[in-house]
C-alpha cells in the first residue's frame, strides 16, 4: 500500500490530554495522543496478592453432589507451607477434565470438577485451571465462571499472567464487561493481549467511547498496539460516526506501518464508509496490494450505503470480472442494489448464484432475497423463498409480512402472523405489528386489525407506538368513522404524528368530507412548511371546495419558498432494461417507429376501454407532480399509460408488467388501468408512491381506496 504519509500530514497527534469521562467524542481532544518521547513506559510489577479476594462465590453453598462413580477417598493433611501432593484419584480427576476439555466434552469436565468443589482443599495445577478457564469461554456459562473463580479463591491459587489474561477473556467472552473492567484495573502486568482483551470486549458490547480511551491508555503505556488491533478499534470509530477519530487512526497505522495488512485496510474502508467519507474508503481500497472478496463488499456496501447505486453496480461488475469470488454477502448487497435500482434481471441473476454456490439456505442473502421480491410485485416468489428455509428469523417474517401488507393481501399477511406466533414461537416485535396493522388497514379487515392492536400490550407486553395508532386510525377512516378517528387521535397516550392527521386527511378525501378535510390538510401544513406533499395537498383541498384565491396563494408561498412540483415519471422494466416516460413525454430518444406504436397502442386502448363502459373523470383533486393547466395532451398520455403501451408492444401476453412511478396514480388512470387489465387480459403491477395496485381482470388490490 502505498499512500504516503504527507496525505495525512494535516493530521497531527495532539499533545493534549482529555481526563474526563463524560467528554464528547466529537471533540478532537478526547482521543488525541501523546508524543512518545514524553513517557516513561515503565511498568509497575509486584506480586500478585489473592486477585479473587473480593470475589465470594462457592460451589459448596448450592450443596452440590458428584454423580460420577469415582469415590473421594479421604483427604490428607499436608504441610501448608509445601507444594500440595495429588492422591491417584486427583491426579485422574485433573487429567480427565483436561482431557475433557480437549476433546471439547465441556460438561462432563464440569460433572468432574464437581468432585473437587465437594473435596474443597485440593490444590490443582495450572493446567487444570487453564482447562476449566477455557471450558467456560467455549460454553458462555456465567455460572460456571463464579464456580471456578470460587475454586481459585478458596484455594489461594495465585496466577501468572498469562493466566490472568485468560482469566480476563474469560470474563468478556461470556459477557461480564464490568468484572472483566475491574479485574483488568486491579492487574499490576498489563501487555498486548490484555488490552486487546477488554478493548475487544467493549466495542462487541457497543460502548466505543470507553474502548478507545484504552486504546490510548494502552499507545501510551504499551509505546503502541499490535497490527490486529487496528481492526477492532476501527469498529468503534465507525460505531461513533466519527471521521476525525478514524483519521487519527489511519495516521497510527501509518506510523506502524500496519497499512498493507489487508485486514487493516478493509477496517479503514468500512469506517469510512460508515461515516461518510466514501471518497477516503475508495482511495484506500485502490491502494490496496491484494484486494479480497472482504475489501469488495465493503467498498460496494459503502457506495450503496449512501445512495450511489449505479456505481455500486459497476464496482460488482468489476469485481466479478478481477476474479473474485462472490459470498453470500456479496449477493446480499447486489440484492440490495437491485432493489433501490428497480432491477428484477440483476436480482434473479443473484438468486441463481446463490443457488449455485450453495447459499440456498444462507439467511442473510435470503432475507434479501425475500425483501425485494415482496417489494417489487412478486410476493409469491417471496413467499417459496421463505418456504424453503429450515432457518427462520424476525427479520424474515417481517419482511414477507410487508410483502403482503403492500400487495393488498391482509388475510394472508394475518395468517402469518398467526403462524408466526403460535406454530413458530417467534415473539413479535414492532416492525411485525406495524406490517400486520398495515396489511388490515390496506384490505379493510377492521375487526381483526382491533383485536391484534389489542393484544400488543395484553398480550405480547408491547407498547404501541405513534406508527401503530396511524394504522389504526386509517382504518377507522377506511369505515367512513370519522369522528371515531378524531377522537381516537385525541385520546392517544402521545403526540400526533404526521401520519396520524395523513391517515385522516385521505378518509375525508375518499369520504368527501372536504370541510373536515380543509383542517386537517392545514394543521399537516403548519407541521411540515418546508414538505412539497403539504403544499399539494393545500392547493387541491382550496381547490376541491371552490375557494381559489386561497388556492392561488399556496402556489405563491410554494415558488416564494422556491419550491417545485417534479414532473410525472414512470417506467418500465423489459428485459434487463428499464423504461421511463414523462407525462405527454415525445419519445425524443426513441426512433419514429417506437414512438408511433406507443401513442397508436395508447390511442386503441383507450377506444377499446371507452367501448367497455369508461368514462373519463375529472382532473384528479390529488395530484402531487407538475402538470400544466389545460394541457389536453398531458392528461390523455400520462406516464403510466406510455408505460403500460410500451410494455404491451414488446412483451409476450402471459407477461406480467411491472410499472413503477414517482407520483401517487390519479383517479382517472386507475380507472383506465382497471379497464385495460380487463380487455388485455393482463396482470399490471403499479407502485405508486403511495403503494402497489394489482390490477387483474378489471379489479385492483387496493379496493379503491388508496
């Protein structure tokens, strides 16, 4: 690797020492180190003095029993002041347990080391003690930690330190970062591995601030840190978001020459990515001498992150051309990039490679996996994916949950959680309440979606939250129970949000209750002024209720403010390629041909659905994209119907076409929409941006209202 350091050389380390604890991490003097010629790195060393003094923890209280057939033969007394002597049926114990150990038969050790605790006074070797230590980090058992460290103490067992490192692991490994901070400041000896040790544990249990104040305690008393330390405290600087942290870092590496190791660079890659520097992570990653399948997903994950999808695209395609090899969480994040792009070719290209390279059951890829096909219109793909899974986590059911939730299929999203909380015994959380109240408000099952809003709290010990009580409320509205929704909001144990008043404001437009809905679309006003959708939903309310100087004088605050409605776009995915329209769109990149078919396809079908009973509606009270007033041409071509007439020219008849949009789909083109799966005989797929419209044979999911 072959940055140099004068790139960094405005990255100094600071002289300034932070000694208070509550310090802002923000701040560059909290983690700021000291020039090395400052410090005397002595060591303090004297004898370790019962370490366990403080610690009271004794098998012997529990009363427990061997349940071994080896029979404890009577103790002798030993002179106090000699080294212990072992009978033979001690020294067989001891060397069984480690036995024990080795062949990782950790609870038969621990069945053995029952025989000891009853005997009490037996002396055992370090070895033994080792065994045990390890048996304990293997098996995660907290009680088996205090049995073992009530052994040592009773016996006086004063260990060396490279026992007391262990003894240190063990107490992280199984989760107890408070002793093991306690016992690492009571050692007199500390070395790489101690540090390595707690700074490792505290940055697994998330508290990054603490792990990278030992990490400067130990560049001070240590004179550095190992090359493998470098990885794990960069995880902290990305659990903080903090860059100025991570670039002192990248100076530390620097300055070790710790930069080529390919683990330290994929480190420095995913911190800066992670806190928003994707230009540093790329710079990195091209210096890299070797980069592996690792270095990859980090710097595609890091572009996808935020938000350079296309670019995250090109870097898979050039990863697959050097020659490395995708893993599962490679497919995961091309899986990712195709959902934001859209791309229904790139995703099965990865579900086909995770089939290939035996990832069929890799959960992480397939939550994915079921994530994007229940996004993008082919929810019962999704739901064979899920099937095929021996493993199954919240994360999985949530997703195919929404799935069906957005697709308008509220009696199967109830079935799976049904199944979800009664076969499975998987516990619900907020997410999962949130998609199978969604899924009830979008299909009108009002009773059902009461009674598991109920059970939240009775039930599964929940609290509901803003997002739940917006569900609930748009199912009210949905009833036409509009002063049942009033109330409900008002009686709410919390603020009103957004969406609760959204909710509301859409029952009073598909209810007609325009007066009801003039209050609510200006109190949403007062709370989102700086929200385009707030102003649009002001000017069609001024304007639906015949009152067109207020209406006028939305538009004048929207330009003052310098704000403007997006034009109307949709698109169409045909083959690997994606299609997009403007409304009244000329085709301008399109030959004469293409462009010919489109409008004549527009113009047949519009005659054939007239023939069946259509009647054009009223421009829609609702829209939420920029249409020039009394332009016929825009309204007759809308983007969803060029879209629509591209699809049908040139896809087969049993294809399903999948139409995406910027903007909420107007009264009139659902209508004709419906019209058109009707003479067709299509299935179209819509998502809007509001939610997806199934439209098969004249009906659509959504029951109308949307």
């Amino acid at each position: 690797m072959e940055i140099p350091l004068a790139f960094y050389q405005s990255l100094r380390l600071d002289d300034t020492q932070s000694n208070s604890r509550d310090s802002n991490y923000s701040d560059p003097n909290v983690f700021s180190f000291p020039r090395f010629s400052r410090y005397d790195f002595s060591i303090r060393r004297r004898r370790w003095k019962n370490p366990f003094a403080r610690i009271t923890c004794s098998s012997l209280v529990q009363r427990l029993k061997p349940n071994r057939k080896l029979k404890p033969e009577p103790i002798t007394e030993t002179d106090e002041s000699e080294d212990p002597v072992l009978d033979d049926t001690q020294i067989r114990i001891c060397s069984q347990i480690e036995k024990f150990v080795l062949c990782n038969r950790l609870r038969e050790a621990f069945e053995l080391f029952e025989i000891l605790e009853i005997r009490g006074n037996v002396r055992v070797g370090s070895s033994t003690y080792d065994a045990l230590v390890e048996a304990c980090i293997r098996l995660r058992s907290i009680r088996c930690v205090k049995r073992v460290l009530g052994y040592m103490t009773s016996n006086g067992f004063e260990p060396e330190q490279y026992m007391m490192n262990k003894i240190l692991l063990m107490h992280v490994k199984c989760g107890m970062i408070i002793e093991a901070r306690k016992l690492f400041d009571e050692m007199s000896e500390r070395n790489f591995f101690t540090y390595n040790s707690i700074i490792s544990g505290f940055v697994n249990f998330g508290n990054y601030l603490e792990a990278l104040k030992l990490f400067k305690m130990m560049w001070e008393e240590l004179s550095g840190c190992e090359t493998h330390t470098f990885p794990v405290i960069l995880r902290a600087s990305a659990g903080l978001g903090s860059i100025h942290v991570g670039k002192q870092l990248h100076v530390c590496a620097l300055k070790l020459g710790a930069v080529d190791n390919t683990f330290v660079s994929c480190g420095l890659i995913d911190m800066y990515s992670k806190c928003g520097d994707v230009e540093d992570a790329r710079r990195v990653f091209d210096h890299m001498p070797e980069k592996t399948t690792v270095s990859w997903n980090n710097i595609i994950a890091g572009y996808a992150l935020h938000g350079f999808s296309e670019e995250a695209l090109f870097l898979l395609y050039e990863m697959r051309e050097s020659g490395a090899c995708f893993d599962q969480f490679t497919l995961s994040i091309m899986i990712r990039i195709s959902t934001r792009l859209a791309k229904l070719e790139l995703t099965k290209q990865a579900h086909a490679c995770l089939i290939r390279s035996g990832f069929e059951s890799e959960i992480v890829a397939n939550t994915a996996l079921v994530d994007f096909y229940s996004k993008w219109g082919r929810v019962d793909t999704a739901r064979h994916v899920f099937d095929q899974l021996p493993r199954k986590n919240i994360i999985l059911w949530n997703a195919l949950m929404g799935g069906y939730a957005n697709h308008g299929r509220g009696a199967d999203a109830v079935s799976l959680f049904e199944k979800m909380v009664t076969t499975a015994n998987v516990a619900p959380n907020h997410v999962t309440f949130l998609a199978v109240l969604s899924a009830c408000a979008y299909s009108g099952l009002s009773e059902r979606g009461w009674e598991i809003f109920l059970s939240m709290g009775e039930v599964h010990g929940i609290k509901p939250r803003a997002m739940h009580y917006a569900c609930m409320v748009e199912i009210l509205g949905r009833d036409g129970l509009l002063d049942e929704a009033i109330a409900f909001i008002r009686r709410a144990p919390l603020k009103p949000t957004v969406n609760m008043w959204a909710a509301l404001l859409n029952a009073c437009r598909m209810h007609g209750n325009l007066e009801l809905g003039r209050v609510v679309a200006e109190k949403l006003y007062g709370m989102e002024p700086e929200k385009l959708g707030s102003y649009v939903v002001m000017y069609n309310v001024y304007n639906s209720m015949g009152k067109t100087a207020e209406a006028a004088g939305v538009l004048d605050a929207l330009e003052s403010r310098g704000l403007r409605m997006m034009p109307a776009c949709s698109w169409v995915e045909v083959g690997d390629q994606s299609h997009s329209f403007l409304s009244g769109d000329e085709c301008e990149s399109y030959s004469e041909t293409t462009k010919r078919q489109i409008y004549q396809k527009v113009d047949e079908l519009m005659e054939e659905i007239t023939e069946y009973g259509y009647c054009a509606e009223e421009r829609s009270l609702l829209p939420d994209v920029d249409v020039t007033e009394g332009e016929e041409r825009v309204v007759r071509y809308h983007s969803e119907k060029l879209a629509i007439a591209y699809g049908l020219v040139n896809t087969r008849e049993w294809n399903q076409l999948q139409i995406t949009q910027n903007h909420r789909i107007c009264k009139d083109c659902h209508k004709v929409v419906e019209f058109i799966s009707l003479v067709t005989g299509r299935e179209i797929v819509v998502r809007d941006a509001s939610r997806f419209h199934h439209f098969k044979q004249g009906k659509c999911s959504c029951g109308g209202y949307w």
